[in-house]
C-alpha cells in the first residue's frame, strides 16, 4: 500500500492528497481514499480503484480542512472490497481519528481475538482495523502516547499515518519495514511512503522516519518521539528489487542505482555470450540497463509495454494473470529476430510472465534466449505486506532451476546470488530484510493456524 499525509492550513490538502497518492499509485490500485480534518470534524471520501476512478472535482472540493491524510490499497490481508479501504475514520473518547496503513502485523489474528474477547467488534477484515481497537483502548491518553503503547502490542510491519481533527502523526514499526519519510513545503509538512509523491507536491525532502519514530506535526510544528526500536532494522530490500518507483530515495538508497547496481552484479556473476540485451518492462529497465552496460553490450528496447494496463500481479485470478501478461506486452519483431537475447526481469516469482515472454520472443524470431532475474529466487512468503504469496504459489520453492528453465522455455536461465544482492544496497546486509529470498525473517512469522487469512 502506499500512504501519504500532509498538514497544511490555508491550501487545498485534499487535493494535495490526490496528487501525493498519484505518485504513490504503484503501491496499490484496489482502492484508494483520502480524509480530511477541519479542527472539529474528519470527513472521507474513498472507493474501489484507482486514484483517478475515485476523485473527481466534486469530492474532492468536498473535502475541506486544514490537514489531510490518504492511502492506496494493495491487499495483502483482507479481501479486495469497500469495507477494506482506508483511510479507516472513528470515533473514540476523545474525538475522531483516522488511519491508513501500509504493512502487514503478524499477531493480527492473535490480537483481534484478544480484542473481541473483550467487546472490541470489527467491521472489516483488514488488520489495520485492529491498531484501530488498539488505540481506542488508550484513549485517556494523548494519542502519541496511546501510538507509543500500540508500538509494545503490535508486531509486523507498520507505516502508518495517523490524523486527529488538528493532528498529523507518522508511525514507523521498530525495525522499519515499510517506508515513510518527512518532507515540507513552506510552513507546510508532508508524511509519504516514498519521497517521489514528496517531488510530485512539492516538498522538499527532509529525511526518513526512524524505525519506531512518532513523528507529530500539529500547530507546533514538529516533534519526535523515538518509540520502540529493534536493535537493528528490517528494511524491506524488496522495496528496492521491485516494489517502490525507482526515482524515490528509500532510507539513503536511491531505487534506481539499486536496480542498475542489481544488473551490473548480475553481469559480474553471468556472462552470455549474446548479441542484445532487453529489459522486461518496466520493472526490468534499470537492472537491464546497469547488466549491459557491464557486460558491454547493446541495450535495446525489444518489448513494448501498454503503459494503460496496470501491474498484471495485481489482478486477483491466475486466469486474469495470463491474459495480463498479453494485454501488457507486446515484441518489437523486426529488431529481435535471429538475435541471441537477454532477457532480465527484477524477480522471477510465480514464473506466469517469465513463460509468456519466452515465447513471445521465440514466436519474434530470435536465436537464443537468456533469462536472468536481477534478484535471487523467491524461495519464502513474505508475512510484512508484500504479496509475493503463498509458498505453493512460489515456482523456485517448488521447483528446480533446470526444471524453472525448461518450465519457462528459455536456452538459461540465471538468479542473481544472495551475495550479489547486499552489494547492490549502499548500507550493509544487517540492515534489510531479505526473508522471501532467503528464509531468515527478521520478525517472527505467525504460526500457520495464525496465519489463516480472514476474507
Ligand atoms: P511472475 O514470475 O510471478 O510471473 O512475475 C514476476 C513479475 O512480477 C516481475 O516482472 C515483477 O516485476 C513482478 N512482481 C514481482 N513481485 C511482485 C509483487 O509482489 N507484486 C506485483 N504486483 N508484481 C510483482
Ligand atoms: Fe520485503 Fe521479502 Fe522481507 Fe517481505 S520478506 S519484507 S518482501 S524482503
Ligand atoms: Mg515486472
């Protein structure tokens, strides 16, 4: 998911919102929402689908205040409905709060049913609705200090930003999962998951929150809390793989420069002998790029993507991930036929448009051709907010790499190494998560009757 706030009396925040969670749209196209504090009273607005399908002039001009917060919803617990859409707005002792949230808990299902045993009562099936029941259980206390005690319950990843009638309040989890980070404009400051929706407004980049910092912003200006922190961070290296938009800078690690530093890894581990290299688009084009440029060869643009079709992982059906891939691209024949190719893509993770773009090359007429992923297999679910799925679904944790080549129909097929990946990161390997490549979760994982996702 992606999650942005912004606290700036005198403009017009909800369209300020629109535009933050414009640039966050990659984080998540099932529903977006945006609610807005006026001093006394929170209203919100929020739907199925993209940003662009939910607002329009109207609700938009609706919704007045002073401060807003949105969101962008990718489900990774909880099903693909209204219901589930964030913004979540309530009402408790002391007024009215709203949350959005980007992450996923682990005791979720443990905490809800703590929470109900004591009359809490759940209208969704998102776990953000249980930090929801959390903080209306603190509220005699300030709702820092009610997000502080949310930090000691709460396990999992968790970016949130949070929004009292004149509060705006950034929540990063201990270990840093998810990103968020502070900018500002003016006298005005800005909350976002990733600092492009900082550029698209406006702000300026100030820095990122800490792992388990409260950030408040309020008519004070700004203050910190330092929250619970892990002895060391978590950062989703995922994020940087293929998650986040490569112009944003995530915890000091520009996503570009990762992606092209993935594929000139991928070059010192894996030389082929071949005559161009083409990029899966658009997830694959830096990785491609970085991966022929140290190996000295031609980079050309052999597939051309719709750019009006969206990420085809998103859809929830296999059936509608098949067409996907054909809806999504399309070989420019003429420039790959009887070419030995390399192919790169970020990550390889059920293999369903590995396969398809294999034989759409076969079909243009090239020689040979060569897949590399510029990650190393997705061997492991991800329980902190990623979809990368069930580990049935997870074609390297089921399959052989021979058989994954004959599976995708390739002449090789190669994995950037777990080794090759920390290089490409700037900070040392301490400092990530890497649990979906290599197994060691840095937080513990829900057992699997925990696990059971609600729908
Ligand atoms: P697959 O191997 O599952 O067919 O697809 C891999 C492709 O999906 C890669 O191009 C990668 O960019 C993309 N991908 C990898 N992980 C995710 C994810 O968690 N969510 C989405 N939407 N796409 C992903
Ligand atoms: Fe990111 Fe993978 Fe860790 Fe999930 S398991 S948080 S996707 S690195
Ligand atoms: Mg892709």
């Amino acid at each position: 998911c992606g999650i942005f706030g912004i606290y700036a009396p005198g403009k017009d925040v909800a369209r300020l919102a629109y535009y933050g969670l414009f640039a966050l749209q990659h984080r998540g196209q099932e529903s977006a929402g945006i609610a807005v504090a006026d001093g006394r009273h929170i209203a919100v607005h929020k739907g199925m689908g993209l940003v662009a399908e939910v607002f329009n002039q109207d609700n938009l001009r609706a919704l007045k205040g002073n401060l807003a917060i949105g969101h962008v919803r990718y489900s990774t617990t909880g099903a693909s409905s209204l219901v589930n859409a964030q913004p979540l707005v309530f009402r408790y002792l002391k007024g009215m709060v709203a949350i959005a949230h980007n992450g996923n808990l682990t005791n979720a299902n443990r905490l809800r049913r703590q929470l109900g045993a004591r009359g809490s009562i759940f209208q969704s099936s998102t776990d953000s609705e249980v930090i929801v029941n959390l903080i209306a259980r603190y509220s005699q206390e300030p709702i820092e200090a009610a997000l502080r005690r949310c930090q000691d319950e709460l396990e999992g990843a968790y970016s949130l930003v949070v929004m009292t009638e004149e509060k705006l309040i950034g929540v990063r989890d201990p270990f840093g999962v998810r990103p968020l980070c502070l900018g500002k404009m003016g006298e005005a400051w800005v909350l976002a998951s990733e600092s492009c929706a900082l550029d698209t407004v406006g702000a300026a980049f100030c820095r990122d929150i800490e792992p388990g910092e409260i950030v408040v912003i309020d008519s004070q200006g700004v203050h910190s809390i330092q929250g619970r922190r892990a002895p060391h961070s978590a950062h989703c290296i995922f994020e940087y793989v293929y998650f986040a938009r490569p112009d944003s800078i995530l915890d000091g690690e520009t996503v570009n420069l990762v992606r092209r530093e993935l594929g000139r890894n991928l070059a010192r581990e894996y030389q082929v002998a071949a005559d161009v290299v083409i990029p899966v688009p658009d997830s694959g084009i830096a990785a491609a790029a970085g991966y022929a440029e140290a190996a000295g060869l031609p980079f050309i643009e052999g597939l051309m993507k719709n750019r009006y079709v969206g990420r085809t992982f998103i859809q929830p059906t296999q059936e509608m991930r098949d067409l996907g891939v054909r809806l999504k691209l399309n070989p420019i024949k003429p420039i790959l036929r009887d070419k030995r190719v390399v192919i790169i893509d970020d990550s390889i993770v059920r293999g369903t448009t590995s396969r398809r773009i294999v034989e759409m090359l076969r079909q243009a007429g090239v020689r040979e051709v060569h897949l590399l992923a510029a990650s190393p297999p997705v061997l492991h679910p991800c329980y902190y907010g990623i979809d990368t799925s069930a580990r049935g679904e997870l074609i390297a944790a089921r399959y052989s790499l021979e058989d994954i080549r004959r599976h995708v129909g390739a002449d090789s097929l190669y994995y950037l190494s777990l080794e090759g990946l920390f290089r490409s990161v700037t900070r040392g390997a301490e400092n990530f998560c890497a649990a979906c490549f290599s197994g060691r979760y840095p937080i513990p994982i829900p057992s699997p009757e925990e696990a059971t996702k609600y729908s």
